[in-house]
C-alpha cells in the first residue's frame, strides 16, 4: 500500500508539473500573439545642427510612456568611464534599475547627479572598480564626473519599455505597441523634450517624423557636485 500511494504521488507531481509546463507555454504564445498583433511606431528624426558644429540626431530617444513590449527583462545595464568620457552617452532604463559605472581609465573618476529625484553621488573610485546607482523617478537624469568636467552622460528613465534610441542614420522603430490611443515622448540633448499623441490600432503602422532644430543650441556650463564652478586645473591630479 504505501508503494502504491508512493507511486501515486509521483504521478501527481508529474502531472502538475507538465500542467505548470503547458500554462507556461501558453502564457508564452498568448504574449507573442499579443505583441504581433500590436501596432508599430517608426519614422526619421532630422537634425538641423548648430552652425560650424557637426551634429547628427544619434542619441535621440523616442518612447511611449507607460506602455510596455517587451516580456523579457533587460540586461544589466551600465555607463562606462573609459577615455574620459561616459560610455554610452545617453542610456534608457526602466523606473527602478540599477545602473553600473565602472571606470576603465588610469585616473580617478566621481559620477554625480543632481537632477531631482534622481541625485546621487558615487564619490571617488579608481580603475577597475565599479559603483551603482539607482534610479527612481522618470525624466533625463544628467551625469557628469566632478573632476572633469567634459565628462557628460544622460539616463533616460520611463515607465515601461517601449523606446527606441535613435541612430546615426535618424531612422526609428518600436514594434508590439498595443492597440489605444498613446502619448509619445521624443528627447535630444539640443533641442530638449516633445510629445505627441497618436491612435494605435493592430496591424497597422504610425510613423512620426521629426526635424529638430538645433542651429542656436550652446553647449551649457555645469557646475561640480557642490553647485561650485570647476576650479581651474592643468592636471588631472589638482582636481582631486
């Protein structure tokens, strides 16, 4: 008796694991079926770049806020020191993530914010280490190193996932928009912040193309964490 009650809880168990296997499955193909049945956001930005200064729309991030596409969690995402620049310059990340800065350079580096809600402060860390942050509240959060002060990142933090950075070729694309009427958000480091609205409907595609116009954009001087100039320096070693 007990290896035959023994036998029938192995059965059971087996059971419920194909059931929790085929639920998964399922679940799995209705997502996928969701997202082609989605609509599509595309199109071109354009660029009108400063005068005597070549500019392109690269780094251009186009977003539905909100609204998410994707099922799959994203990678771990981070912002790299290396050649005394922030590499990437302009990231996107989810309301919530954690962001890496490691520092790949020889020299010391100090990643800072002081953007609202999204202010942090790594302090001083050398090569080969890494230091997080985590980022809370939605908008462009603005990173800059307090040593040197041509060191400039831009983290983009929304609700949900449905974005698209844009390349140096100005085109576009998020796929798997759900069908409804949507808010979407389009950001440059020149020309700011825009938002348009537009009916999604399955199966069809929206385009929004954009020229932006950055001829009169002056690069803005920042001050250090402390909300001081930089002081004047012609060594890497005096600022620290």
């Amino acid at each position: 008796m007990a290896q035959e009650a023994t036998a029938a809880s192995k059965v059971r168990a087996m059971v419920r694991a194909a059931l929790h296997f085929a639920g998964a499955i399922f679940a799995a193909l209705a997502a996928g079926e969701a997202r082609a049945a989605g609509s599509e956001l595309s199109g071109t930005i354009e660029l009108i770049p400063p005068a005597g200064r070549p500019a392109g729309p690269a780094g251009t991030v186009v977003w539905l806020p909100d609204v998410r596409v994707s099922a799959a969690p994203a990678a771990a995402p981070e912002v790299a020191s290396q050649g005394k620049r922030f590499e990437p310059r302009v990231l996107v990340v989810t309301r919530g993530t954690t962001v890496a800065f490691p520092n790949a350079d020889r020299v010391y580096h100090n990643a800072f914010s002081l953007s609202p809600g999204n202010t942090f402060d790594l302090g001083l860390y050398h090569r080969g280490t890494s230091r997080s942050a985590t980022f809370e509240a939605p908008g462009v959060v603005r990173v800059y190193c307090n040593i040197h002060p041509d060191m400039a990142a831009f983290v983009v933090v929304i609700e949900g996932d449905a974005y698209a950075i844009v390349g140096s070729d100005g085109a576009y694309r998020i796929a798997g928009v759900p069908p409804g009427r949507h808010a979407v958000k389009l950001w440059n480091e020149m020309t700011g912040e825009q938002t348009a609205s537009y009916d999604f409907v399955a199966g069809k595609a929206v385009r929004w193309d954009v020229t932006l116009d950055a001829s009169r954009y002056r690069p803005p001087v920042h001050k250090n964490k402390h909300g001081r100039p930089y002081p004047p320096a012609t060594q890497d070693d005096d600022r620290y």
